[in-house]
C-alpha cells in the first residue's frame, strides 16, 4: 500500500476488518443470554454467573488502551494476530470440560478482543483511500455494536439444543476463522512509528476502570454496604487523577490526555458516554421485559431464545443506519448525525414507555433502537478523527471505546437499580411503573447526549465560517 491506496493483495482487507469486528462483538455478547444456562450447568448462584458477562467487559476495558497504543507502532499486525490468539485460547477454555474459574478466566480472554475494534479502524485509515476509509471505519463502529444482535439468538438457540458448551462452541469456530482471516489479510502498519507504551500508566488506569466497573455491576455493594461502595468510588476518582498526572507528564502517553481534552473530542466522549448509559439501558429492559412471565401482570415469558430473536430488528435497521450513514455525512455534519441519532433513540425510549402491551410494540421499539445507535455509531470515529493525527487512530478510538464500555455498564447498573427499587417486598419482579420510570431516565440521558452533539455541531459551525 501507497498514498493510501489497496494494493492487489489487499482485496479481502474490508471485509476482514468487518468480519473481526463483528466476531469480537458476537463473542462478548454470548456472556448475556447463557448467565442462567452457567448457572444451572455449574451449580453456581446467578451473582456468579453474571460474571461472565462482567469478567469479559472488565479485561476489555482494561486491555483496549493498552492495545491501542500498541496498535498506534509498528506492530500492529503482530499485536492484532496476537490478541485474536488469545481470544481463541479463551474460547477453548470456555468449551473444555473444565471448572467454572476456568469459564472465568476464558472469557476474561474472550474480553481481550474488545479492543481490536479500535484496531480495525486504525487499519482501515492508514490503508484505504480517505473517502472509502472513513466509511469502513464507520461500518466497523456499527457492527462493533449490532454484533450482539448476531450472537445472542444463536448463542440462546444452540444452548437450549445442546447446552452451554456447545454455545461457547461458536465463539471458538467464529474467533478461530478470523484469526485466519487476520493472518491472510491483515497489512503490516506503515513504517516511522513509536509502539513504547506506559506501563505505569497502563497499571493506574487498570485499577481505576476494574474498580469503575466492579461498582457499576455491584448493585447489592450499594445497597447493603454504601459506605464501603463510596470509598471505593473516591478511590478510583483519585486514580483517575494520577493517571491522568501520569500522561501529562509522560513522553509516550498511553492516551494523549492533551488531545483528548480537545473540545471536539471531550464533547464526543461526553456525548458517547451519556449515549452509552441510554443505549445500553434500552437494550436491557426491552430484554428484560419480554422474559418476564405474563404472571407478573406484564411482559410475555419468552425462552431465552425468543428474547433473542426481538434483537433482530435492533441489528437490521442498526446496519441499515450505518449503511445509510455515509450518504447522510455527505449532506450534514457528523455532530448532527450524532445528534439526530440521539434524538432516534430517546424516541424508542418514549415508544417503549407509553407503548409495550404488545409483542410488536417491542420489535417497533428494538428496530427504532437500532436505527438510532446505528447512526449514532457511525457518525462518532468522523467526529474524533476529523481532529485526531492518522498515526493516533487507534489510540483515540480505543480511549472512545472504553468511555463506551463505562457507560454501557452504568446503564445497566441504573436499569437494576431502578427496577429493584421499583421490586415490592416478596415480590420477585419490579412493578409495572418501574420500567416506565428507567424510560425516563433514559430519555434523560439521550437528551444530554443531543444536547453535547448540538454543542460540538455549533463549534464546528463557528469554526468554519471564521
């Protein structure tokens, strides 16, 4: 590749860095519709079962800066085929016949993955043209999000058929197959660049984020133990703190806290952040609440599966919205995309509160979903990268995910709160009401994020018409 352009032997490159990053996002999605299936099969509580799906969000967030930085030098190639190695390794340990820390620890593995996401993008940036560039990146950001849309019902379907090893099974044929592809595909990174990373920096990070993320998803810890849950929350304040101390001074920052303070991109990680606890908060009390028995007074008793497949229209119309994207970025700006696509979801938000006596009214309200995050997903790498060097993509995308990954487990943490406040004493479910008032609150947290999009939209307005 030269002056950005495909050479002959890279013909299979996008749909490499599509189908990675949509492998990465199916695998991390299996932990969702099995936490039961895990729990019955080991013998294990559902608190334990839920780390399986926490364990995995937790290595993500943890491993994609460092990833980031290291696929910013000149081994990306190396570190991409590494961690898809890894992520194999992980998927094995999750289909062996082994005890459930084994389970844990494979799927810890598996969340390794989360950060090739990142990659992908900085992939496509150095070796595309600018203009087909910049809709890969913004189709790997989409299926970055859908891919759970993929890997749910199957993961639902083969374990009700043949249990849960046999659903981890697919995540080890699916990551196996893009190690592959990888392989064949997967360019060395142009030549010039730095891959030294800061470990000290790494470390503090690292702890700040599991301590960030073990509170998002310890609802009881604030519950029973509040005092213990706000030293822990000063704690990884304070950490946040010396990491960033820790940039500044740094020669070789894991994240370049100075570009990172940048208006456009703090307004964008401040708008994926709030987007993040609204898009993930819909998602899970849709779920939810189609599982829940109709005995309740509400919901419709679906199996896992079935749950499954009301995702279906959240993954159509989420790619039908990234498709559409690059058409729409022609004749608006991307902080208005953002902005619109907030606006979409905070509408499947007011669907699903005044309307979800219906099966249908839940597709409807899915679909909506999708279309909006689709958007929403598409339109964010153009924003960060519109002011962000191509030798820092995956750095600064990496630093965008793991807004993404905090605020997609607070939303989670809020949706459970809400509902269990709304949880009547002996009552195994919330009431009614309480899904209404998490709809609310979503609906809060997408106007924040319309309104940051408007502001990083008027900014780029001003700074153009100077």
């Amino acid at each position: 590749m030269t002056g950005g352009r495909v050479v002959p032997e890279a013909r299979l490159l996008v749909p490499a860095l599509i189908f990675v990053a949509l492998v990465v996002a199916a695998v991390v999605s299996l932990g969702t519709p099995l936490i039961t299936s895990v729990a019955t099969s080991f013998r294990v509580s559902l608190g334990s079962a839920q780390w399986t799906l926490t364990v995995t969000l937790l290595s993500g967030a943890v491993a994609t800066p460092v990833l980031g930085r290291l696929g910013a030098g000149p081994h990306r190639r190396a570190t991409i085929l590494a961690t898809l190695a890894i992520v194999v390794a992980g998927s094995a340990l999750t289909v062996l016949p082994l005890p459930f820390a084994w389970l844990l620890a494979g799927r810890a593995a598996q969340g390794v993955g989360l950060g090739l996401t990142a990659l992908m993008m900085g992939v496509a940036r150095d070796h595309l043209p600018e203009q087909r560039g910049a809709a890969v990146i913004a189709l790997i950001s989409v299926v970055s999000i859908i891919g759970a849309g993929v890997g749910y019902p199957l993961a639902a379907l083969l374990a009700e058929l043949g249990g849960v090893r046999a659903a981890y099974g697919l995540g080890l044929v699916v990551t196996a197959a893009a190690l592959l592809t990888a392989w064949r595909s997967m360019p060395e990174a142009p030549e010039g660049r730095s891959a030294r990373v800061d470990v000290a920096g790494a470390v503090v990070l690292a702890a700040a984020l599991v301590l960030v993320l073990f509170l998002a998803g310890e609802r009881e810890l604030w519950s029973r133990h509040l005092a213990v849950a706000a030293v822990l929350a000063v704690v990884a304040v304070v950490l946040l703190g010396v990491w960033a101390v820790i940039e500044l001074r740094s020669a070789t920052p894991l994240v370049d806290v100075r570009a990172v303070r940048h208006p456009a991109v703090a307004g964008a990680n401040l708008a994926m952040f709030a987007g993040g606890i609204g898009m993930y908060l819909l998602l899970t009390l849709i779920t939810r609440y189609a599982q829940t028995p109709s005995g309740a007074g509400y919901g419709f008793g679906l199996t896992t599966f079935a749950a499954g497949l009301v995702l279906i229209p959240f993954s159509v119309l989420g790619f039908a919205a990234g498709k559409l994207a690059p058409r729409v970025r022609t004749r608006i700006a991307d902080p208005l995309l953002l902005a619109g696509s907030a606006v979409v979801v905070g509408g499947g938000f007011a669907l699903f509160a005044v309307a979800r006596s219906d099966l249908a009214e839940l597709f409807v309200a899915m679909g909506v979903l999708g279309f909006g995050v689709g958007g929403f997903s598409a339109a964010m790498p153009g924003v960060i990268l519109a002011v962000t060097p191509r030798s820092e993509t995956s750095s600064a995308m990496s630093f965008n995910y793991v807004v993404r990954s905090v605020g997609y487990s607070l939303g989670s943490a809020i949706g459970g709160l809400i509902l269990a406040a709304g949880t009547g004493p002996g009552r195994l479910f919330p009431d009614d009401r309480a899904y209404t008032t998490a709809a609310l609150a979503g609906i809060g947290a997408m106007a924040i994020t319309t309104l940051a999009s408007l502001a990083l939209a008027r900014r780029r307005t001003s700074e153009t018409t100077r």
